[in-house]
C-alpha cells in the first residue's frame, strides 16, 4: 500500500490516536503511523508478513547490528564446513519440508542457510532476531536473482529455472542487512510510541468493541498474489513446516466457504454488486461467494471495534477474472453499509507501471476502459456513525 494514502489521512490528526491494520501486510499503515505520532497496532496472519512489518516499525540499535553482522557470517561460514549434507535441513524440519527443500535449494546453498538459520535462531534479543530474519530472508524472496533455484519466488507461482543458485548466501548476507539497515525508519529512536504487531486474524480480531480511532488497511484483491505459496521458502528455514504452511493457506480470506454461509440472501446481493459475473463459470462463483463471506467479517469486525465517529480506509484493486471486469470494491461498499458503515468517499489513484506486482492488460481486446480501470486502485473511505 503506498504510504501516501497514510500519510494523508493521518497527517493533519493532531491527538495520538490508535490506528488498525487488521490485513498489515509489509506495515505501511503500522509505519506511516508510528513516524506521526500515534499508537499503531497492526494484525496478520503471515508470519512473514508478521516479521517484516516488526523489522520495519521496530526501534533498531544501528551499533549492535552493525556489529553482530560480520560476527554471524564468520561462525555460519565455520559451522557450514562441518555439516554433513544429510544434516543440511531447517532445524525440526520433517520429512515433506525436507523434501521441499531438497527440490528448491541446491547443496551449497543448503549448507550455508542451515548455517545462518542456526547463528540467528541463537540471538537472545527478539528485536535483533527479527531483524537479521528479515535480511535472510531477503536473500530467498526475490523476483529473479535469490538462494533458491527457483524465479519469481516474490511475485507469482515460483518456477524453478536454475540447476544452480545464481545467488551465494554468505556472499550477499551482509549487503542483506546493511539494505534493511538503510530502510529502518527508527534506528536509535525511541520517542514514537511502540507499534503493536501480533498475530491475528482480521475476521476475528483479539480488540475490545469502540476502542480504534483509524482503520486503514488493503484487503486481498479477488486475483491478488498467494503470498504464502512464495514466502515459505523462507518460513521453513525459521523452523515452519510445509504442512502446516499449506493448512494456514487454506483457511486465509476467500478459502473457506460453508454450504450454508454460500445460500445467505446477502452474498448474492454482494456478488450482484461487482457487475456481470453471472457470465462466469460456476467454480469462479463460488470464489467470489467466499470472499464475500470473509469480507462480510472483516467489515463487520472494522466496524465493531472503530469509536463513533472513526474511520477506516480501504485500498482495493477492482479485478478481471476471464475476462469480466470484476467490480469488488462495489462489493465492499455494500458489505461497508451492511455493518453500520457510512461511506464518505470513493476515489481511484493510478498504479504506477513500475510499482505494479503485475502487469496492467495490454491485448487489444481488453478495451481502453478495461486497460484504464486496472491501472488504477480505489480508496474507499467510511465513517462509524
């Protein structure tokens, strides 16, 4: 989410008030907010989102990192010269995450993540952990160039393409944490409020009722990225298995859809909002019930925990699912009103091509409308009456 949308919201809010991100995501919301002044408190189901959103609004002791660094790398180059291969796993790993392992990462690069894993998993100070975490991860969720024989391992459904690593841990582990040293937005600072960072579930929120000021935050898209099938590539050498990996995925926003929740009279409603889906397959229908279901509960949970008078932001990007031009922000709009939300505004903003995980439709057919629309996200703006 661009941080702009943040900033503007909040800029001009001069009392310290508590903002909500129940989706954080990387922590633009969390950040933006801590940076102004005010109490952020930020939710996630991804552990990896977890962990980036903590490295990022978490207070950085420059010094210490700048020299545990080289420490770290000079013990997991000694350790790696005595793991045997057979020992080159995540600690605790099974046997299917050693598998996945085995498939996507060559022997070398085996040796050197079992190193550093165990080097940062023996840090004592959470903060620092999270932070050196972090940075190894940076190295294994790329686009293109990472630790990993597969692409696109950050974007989309990985590929392996490569037989070897083009991309040496021990080589960039330090150019690794000096690029997340130089994002930290509070190194040596301690005089914003702490963000609050825990797991959570957004349709389930652990928040008592009327005690958040703003909510700002982007749900899933209907088509967005499955950021799990990629960001377990790291999540195993932190000691989570595939298994159960694979189980969080399958109860994430949209996943999970019960016979009876699918015949509710306002999930019809809700779909009827996004425009001509009846034109879609049965299969791609029920994804849309699902998400309507789940999104039914995160409005609902937005608005029982907002004060009156709150607000909550809503970044969403509409979508073309076969090609039908999919309007969901329509559909959160209805799902917004339905539990006690007034809307206050509705814009679009355009998605720069360099800043898009995807690229916008360019075939002729798609339509000078349809091209336009999808270069654009929509920010939905309510109130709690």
């Amino acid at each position: 989410m661009a941080s702009s949308i943040v900033w503007r919201r909040l800029r001009r809010v001069t009392k310290s008030s508590r903002v909500l991100d129940p989706m954080a995501g990387s922590g633009t919301t969390v950040v933006v907010s801590r940076l102004l002044g005010h109490r952020a408190l930020a939710f996630d189901t991804d552990p990896l989102a977890l962990l980036i959103t903590e490295a990022w609004s978490t207070d950085v002791d420059r010094a210490a990192i700048v020299k545990m660094a080289p420490r770290i790398l000079a013990r997991a180059i000694k350790k790696s010269r005595t793991i045997p291969l057979r020992e080159a796993y995540p600690g605790g790993a099974d046997e299917e995450t050693r598998a996945f392992v085995r498939y996507w990462f060559d022997r070398t690069n085996r040796r050197q993540l079992t190193a550093l894993a165990s080097e940062i998993s023996r840090i004592r100070n959470k903060d620092r952990r999270t932070f050196f975490w972090c940075a190894f991860s940076r190295l294994i969720i790329t686009k293109s160039i990472g630790a990993s024989l597969a692409m696109d391992v950050s974007h989309s459904r990985p590929h392996k393409v490569y037989d070897v690593a083009p991309l040496r841990p021990f080589d960039k582990f330090l150019q690794s944490v000096d690029a997340v040293l130089r994002g930290a937005p509070f190194v040596d600072d301690k005089k914003q409020p702490r963000a609050v960072v825990c797991k959570g579930d957004a349709r389930r929120l652990p928040i008592r009722t009327g005690t958040v000021d703003y909510v700002i935050t982007s749900p899933p898209y209907l088509n967005a990225i499955d950021y799990l099938r990629g960001h377990k590539f790291s999540l195993v050498w932190m000691g989570h298995r595939v298994g159960k990996i694979r189980k969080l995925r399958s109860t994430n926003v949209g996943a999970e859809l019960s016979g009876r929740a699918h015949q509710q009279e306002f999930v019809a409603q809700a779909v009827g909002e996004m425009g001509s889906v009846q034109l879609l397959e049965p299969r791609v229908k029920g994804m849309l019930a699902r998400y309507v279901v789940d999104m039914n509960k995160v409005l609902a949970e937005i608005s029982r925990v907002l004060k009156k008078g709150g607000e909550a932001v809503l970044v969403v990007g509409d979508s073309t699912i076969r090609d039908i031009f999919v309007q969901n922000s329509r559909c959160l709009v209805f799902l917004g009103v339905r539990n006690g939300l007034s809307l206050h505004s509705t814009s679009r903003r355009s998605l720069p091509d360099n800043r898009r995980y995807l690229p916008p439709p360019g075939r002729k057919g798609s339509g000078r409308q349809l091209r336009a629309r999808m270069r654009k996200e929509v920010v939905l703006v309510f109130s709690k009456p």
